[in-house]
C-alpha cells in the first residue's frame, strides 16, 4: 500500500486527485498506475484501469487471477467491474470514497453474484490515503476562493 501512496503523490504532482495502485503477482509488483483523468481528459483515466492495462500487457493475458490489486481510495463501479472482469483474486484499499465508492459506501458490487468473486480488505493505511485527498481538495477550495476574491476586486 506504501508503494501505491507514491503513485497518488505521483497524481498530485499534475493536479489531479491524488489516487495511487499497484498490482501485485507472486510478491513483486507487475504494474503501478495514478489518477490522470484531468491531465488526458480521459473517464478512463483512474489509477486503477491504467494499473490494469499495464498488467495485463506484462503478463500477456487478461485474466489476472493470481495478482492483488492495491488502490488508496475506494474503487468506484467502473474499475470494481473491471476488477471483477480481470478476475483480480484480492483488492486491498485505504480509504473510503462516499460518492462514487462500490464496496462499502454506495453500493457493494463485490457482493453482485457474478461468476467471479474478488476478496476485499478496506481500510489499510486508510488515514495516509485520506490525508492525501483531504489536503489536495482543500488546497482546491483555498484556490477557488482566493479566486473568487480576485475577480471581486
């Protein structure tokens, strides 16, 4: 989970909500991916898809039964699915995500009875992964009043 923390940080450093995964096979980490979704404008740009992809692209095949995916913020339904449709076998995550969260917050799609079922486990270093977002949206909400001030004047 550290190692995914350096890939939010990673996010952070192009103004984009700090979400950091890594995927593990065998005790070594396969692929790392952060959140670009405002730097390529992209919907598809969550940590976890990019982190998928790579995988998938490393070991040559979609299914990716034998690895843990960890991510440092509640995955929404799209990569839950994507999850489930990799056969991901562990998801490891920090923090909850009360808006668009899938495992505990708006719904558990982990629960859904589909054919593949991925072992979760919540809350791991869940107060670093949390700080991390809650600094960068209040810096955003400083940003947009010192904005607001601005064009007052």
């Amino acid at each position: 989970m550290k190692e995914a923390l350096k890939e939010a940080g990673k996010s952070l450093a192009t103004g984009d909500v700090p979400v950091g995964c890594v995927i593990v096979k065998d005790d070594k980490i396969i692929a790392r991916g952060h959140n670009v979704r405002e730097k390529s404008n992209s919907l598809f740009g969550h940590a976890e898809m990019i982190a998928i992809q790579k995988a998938v692209k490393k070991i040559g095949c979609w299914r990716l039964d034998e690895c843990c995916l960890y991510v440092t913020l509640e995955p929404c339904a799209m990569c839950s699915g994507a999850m489930i449709q990799a056969r991901i076998k562990r998801l490891v995550y920090g923090s909850r995500e009360p808006k668009f969260g899938a495992h505990q917050s708006i719904i558990n799609l982990f629960d859904a009875p589909f054919n593949h079922h991925v072992q979760v486990v919540a809350g791991v270093l869940e107060e670093e992964s949390s700080r991390l977002l809650k600094d960068f949206f209040k810096k955003i909400r400083q940003q947009k009043s010192l904005n607001k001030t601005i064009d007052m004047i």
